[in-house]
C-alpha cells in the first residue's frame, strides 16, 4: 500500500492524488490522517469514514415444538464479521411467526417508498404489548414509529391521500388506506397523530367511498373499496351506505368480503359480517392475488385478521399455524406488504384471544453455564437477548410448562 506521493507545481492550482486504502476485518470508524508540504507549508487534515459490511444482514434462525418435560441441546458458533452477531431466543405458547428475524429484516430493507415505511412500522407498534420487557428493543421502536409518522405526514398530498413516492402527481388509493390503517392503530396505541392530518386522511377516505361504483371491467377494484370502508368502520365513521351497495354487489371478490366483513365487525354488525363469509373456505381468487400489493399470503393473513374481529379463534387457529409455517419457510421470499400484514395479523390475533384459561408459557434456559427463566403470559412472546461468544456456545432449553410450546432461537 501507497502512503506518500509527490506531485509538481509549476504555479497555484489544484491537483489530484489518489491513494488506495486497505480497512480492518471488522466494521466500525477508520480514522484517516492526511498531510501535505512543499514551498516551505504544510497542512494537516483528519477524517473518519465509516466501514461497513458490503453484505447485507444475514438472519438464521430454528424453530422447534418442545413438548412439557422436553429438553433441547444446541451448539453454535457465530457467523458473519466478528463482533457483529447477536441472538435470540422466544417462546410461546402460540406457534411462533420469528418476530425478530422478521421485525429485522422489515426494519433493514433498504428501500423508502410509503408502503415500506407503513409495513415496517406497523408491526412494531405492538412490540411493548406483545414481548414486554424487553425495554431495548421498546425503545427502538418507539423511535421508529415517531420517526415514521412524520415522514408520512410530510408526504400527504392536498387531497388528503398519500402517494407511494414523495413528488407522485396522485395519491395511491391502496396505500392511503394503509397509512391510515397504520395511523389509527398508532393513535390507539398513544402515539400523539396531528388532528389534521387524520381529518385530512379520513375526509379523502370519505369522498372517494361515496364516489365508488362498481365496473364489471375492473371487478378487482372491490378490493380497494372494501379496504376503505373497513378504515372509516375502525375510525368511527362507517360510510353505511357505501358499505350495504358493496354487499349486494354480485361476484364480489372473496378479499372483498372478507374485508367487508371486518368493516362490519367494527361498526357493531357481526351478523352482517358473519353473512359475507364462509367459515369453511379461505380461498382467494388466484386472479386477482397481485392487485393493491397483495400475494396468496398477504390475502390469507388479512382473512385471519377478520376472524379475531369476529371472535373466531378455534376457526383462525389452522389458518394461523399455516401463515406461521410459511412465513418460516427458510426459502421462502416475501414483499414488504406480505410480512407487515403478516405480523400485524399475527399480533392482532395473539391480543384478541388472550383469553381464557391459559397458562403462563415458561421454558428453563441454560446458556453457556449461566441459568435463567423465559416466561410469557398468553398472547404473548417471552424473549431473551443473548450474550454470546465469539467462539463456541451452547444453549440447552427445557419447557417446565404444562403445555406444548414454540420456541424460536
């Protein structure tokens, strides 16, 4: 490596110099001096410049059902740059979704248009009710959030409506209803939301309801109503006629109705909501699966959303386990959409049946010597940051609860 060069003059200028430079195998601030003579003065200038891994993160998880009793003995090294490697463990009584491989990868993809920045928020708005005690990551994301609210504040347009991408010509219709699904949730949650921005939102959310009417051409666009009215239902001011035309419109969407369904959930008419859907089919038509960022898993966890607004654990649970699974498939790829859907779904359900008598999940854990308990209430994820090593570890888990559990390390 280079470290000294010299370069003539033959009067004032500038000129160039390039030098190469070799960083450390680690991540963190390299600190560069630079110094330069001649003609009788020298100067000297100090910098730092940031190294980064030109990787993206890398996340791997397992996931395995110890029954009461059952033991687990897991041996690991880390992997990825030294120094940068962390883990995690959870447990559940419920099958788990690996909230924080996933919450991650939301929160770390590199992209910024509205619909990125809904999905990685909302999911966290839930994150203090659903794995209390874990005040670091509580933290973190009531920073996201805030964060977040007002760069979506910043993008609504005249109109009211949010575009996908800051300087758009028109709102996205599909994306207005999920800034404004996100808000209102983060209002419920305490989040302090500008009166006139969700007055803004929700007149927007108003005018283009009432203005809707089906096209036989465009029968997808069902989807995208039926979205909007679930949001004026959840906001308190269900658009009742906009909502009874929907319903006795033929061959509506199954996404549709299931929304629809929702819509009237929230508005206190569960036999309304019961009538639009069939308990016994989760389908979805295949044709109109990639309209309004949607995908079979997308649609599927929006069906399971409904069925906590409508008190219907016992039918949601298969569907639950089978969001779950596919969500952990580890060659699986999902959009944005489809993980934020997935995991605000997945903590809506695990609040709304918290119910009953459950017990308490509790798993003994021995983690390189040092012993300790991981307990979470129903509904809920109990979990555990690691202090790992560099070099060998080892974990070994025990469920001392009654009941089967989900753990994910």
């Amino acid at each position: 490596m280079e470290d000294r060069k010299e370069t003539a003059f033959s009067g004032p200028g500038e000129k160039d110099a390039e030098f190469e430079f070799t960083v450390s195998d680690k991540t963190g601030k390299a600190r560069i001096e630079v110094r330069a003579s001649g003609g009788g003065e020298s100067a000297r200038f100090t910098m730092e410049i940031e190294v980064r891994s030109p990787n993206p993160p890398e996340t791997r998880s397992e996931l395995r059902i110890l029954n009461p009793g059952e033991k687990s003995e897991q041996a690991f090294i880390p992997f990825g740059i030294k120094g940068t490697s962390s883990a995690t463990v959870e447990v559940s009584s419920m099958p788990s979704i690996n909230l924080t491989e996933k919450l991650d990868w939301l929160i770390a993809y590199p992209h910024g248009c509205s619909e990125q920045i809904t999905s990685a928020l909302f999911p966290q708005l839930f994150i203090s009710r659903l794995a209390p005690g874990n005040e670091e990551l509580s933290a973190k994301s009531a920073s996201n959030i805030s964060i977040g609210i007002n760069t979506l504040l910043g993008r609504q347009m005249n109109n009211g409506g949010i575009p996908l991408w800051p300087g758009a010509y028109q709102p996205d219709n599909w994306i207005t209803s999920y800034v404004s699904h996100f808000i209102l949730e983060a209002e419920k949650t305490g989040y302090s939301i500008p009166s006139s921005f969700r007055q803004r939102l929700l007149r927007y959310q108003k005018t283009t309801a009432q203005s809707w009417r089906h096209d036989i051409n465009y029968p997808y666009t069902a989807n995208d109503q039926a979205y909007r009215l679930f949001i004026l239902a959840l906001a308190g001011q269900p658009e009742r006629g906009a909502m009874n035309r929907l319903r006795e419109t033929t061959e509506l969407p199954a996404l549709a109705r299931w929304l629809l369904a929702a819509a009237f959930a929230e508005s206190g008419r569960p036999e309304a909501a019961e009538e639009l859907v069939d308990l016994r089919s989760y389908d979805i038509e295949p044709e109109y699966y990639h309209y309004y960022y949607g995908s079979p898993l997308r649609d599927r966890t929006v069906i399971l959303y409904t069925l906590a607004v409508l008190k219907k654990y016992e039918e949601a649970l298969p569907l639950l386990k089978e969001i779950c699974s596919e969500i952990n498939r580890s060659d699986g790829w999902y959009s944005t959409q489809t993980i934020g859907w997935g995991l605000y779904a997945y903590m809506k359900f695990a609040g709304l049946s918290a119910t009953g008598e459950k017990r308490i999940a509790r798993i003994a854990m021995n983690f390189n010597g040092e012993k300790k308990e991981i307990s979470a209430a129903p509904g809920m994820i109990g979990s555990e940051n690691l202090r790992i090593r560099d070099d060998n570890n080892k974990l070994i888990l025990e469920n001392i609860s009654s009941d089967p559990l989900y753990v994910t390390f």
